[in-house]
C-alpha cells in the first residue's frame, strides 16, 4: 500500500512539474507580442511572405534542419556572432510569426538565423541550392537539382533562369518550391532592434 501512494507521489510530482514548464513557457512566450517600430510603423519582428511561410515547409521538408540551425547564440558561450553570423542573438521574439517556428537540430552547416543579411542576392541562393560546391568547394550541403528544370534555351534565355556557362544550350530554371525556398532564406534576417536582443 505504501509503494502505490509513493507512486503515485512521484507520478504527481511529474506531471507537476511538467504543467508548471508548460504553464512557464506559454506566460513567457505564448502572450509575446510584436512591436512597433516608431519610425517606419511596421511590427518588429517583420512577418514572412506567403512565399516565404511556403519556403519554410520546403526548409523543413527538404532536411535542412537536419544541418543547419537557425538561432544565432548571444556573444557568451558562442562564436557565431564573431564568425559573422548574425548583428544579434537570437531571442524568443524573433520567430512570433514564423509558422513553424524552425530552430535546427545541428551544427553540421552554419547558422541560417541571418542569412538573408549575409547573402541577399537570389541568384547566389540558387546557385547554392542548385550545386554548393560551385560557390564553395568546402561545402558539405548537397545538392538539389529535383528543384530545378532544364529546358532548351531556344531563342533567349529567362530572366530566372541560373548561369551555367557549360551549358550554353540549354537554361536552367527554378522550381517554384526553390523559388518559395530562397524566399523563406531571404526572410531569415534580424536586422532590428528588439528591448531584449539590441544591436550592437
């Protein structure tokens, strides 16, 4: 009869403690609101294009965060904001209208919390996305080509499509899932001041 109500007990204090982190983190974060930038009267953190909150599933369904993450650690206990790769750290804010809210599972390849900040132009995107190592020849990312069509050039080459001077003949055009998905990696940039994450 004891050891049931000391099981009991303990079983308690289990699902005690784990409504109380729950209950932690939806006062802490569950009624976190944006706010508004004074000068330009836009919510801070920015929300996503439809394109983007697109991309973000194709993030997510490709297996980046299997190698990237996307939070940016503040300056003690972390490199990242040395290596160049973000102004500030990531804070609980900064992913209010990111739907999911990706955080990353490794470290394999950088942090993508900025880049958007880092690598703003579309084509390089594509280019990455397309064949990493033609950018970088370190890269461990692999490629993905199913994200791009190859068609016949014909009489002009499209605006979209990427440069690959080998292939004079033919034009490679992106998908619209790699178009949605440079639009989600451009998204990810924290270039705004936040009362508990300032630039620096």
């Amino acid at each position: 009869m004891k050891s049931s109500h000391a099981l009991i007990l303990v079983f308690l204090l289990l699902l005690l403690t784990w409504a109380g982190q729950v209950a932690l983190g939806f006062f802490q974060v569950g009624r976190m609101e944006p706010i508004l930038d004074e000068e330009t009267n836009y919510p801070k953190p920015p929300a996503a294009s439809g394109l983007a909150q697109t991309g973000a599933r194709v993030f997510a369904s490709e297996g980046c965060l299997e190698c990237h993450s996307l939070s940016a650690r503040g300056p003690t206990g972390s490199a990242d904001l040395t290596r160049g790769w973000g102004p500030r750290r990531s804070v609980p804010r900064d992913y209010l209208f990111r739907e999911p809210a990706l955080i990353g599972l490794s470290r394999v390849g950088s942090d993508l919390s900025n880049i958007g900040l880092r690598v703003p132009e579309t084509k390089d995107l594509m280019l990455h996305l397309y064949n990493p190592r033609q950018r970088n020849a370190k890269s461990n990312c692999p490629p993905h080509p199913w994200l791009f069509d190859t068609r016949l050039a014909g009489t002009g080459i499209e605006n979209e499509a990427l440069p690959l001077p080998s292939r004079d003949w033919q034009q490679l055009l992106p998908t619209y899932k790699a178009k949605a998905l440079v639009a989600y990696l451009q998204s990810l940039r924290t270039d705004y001041s936040l009362p508990e994450a300032p630039l620096k």
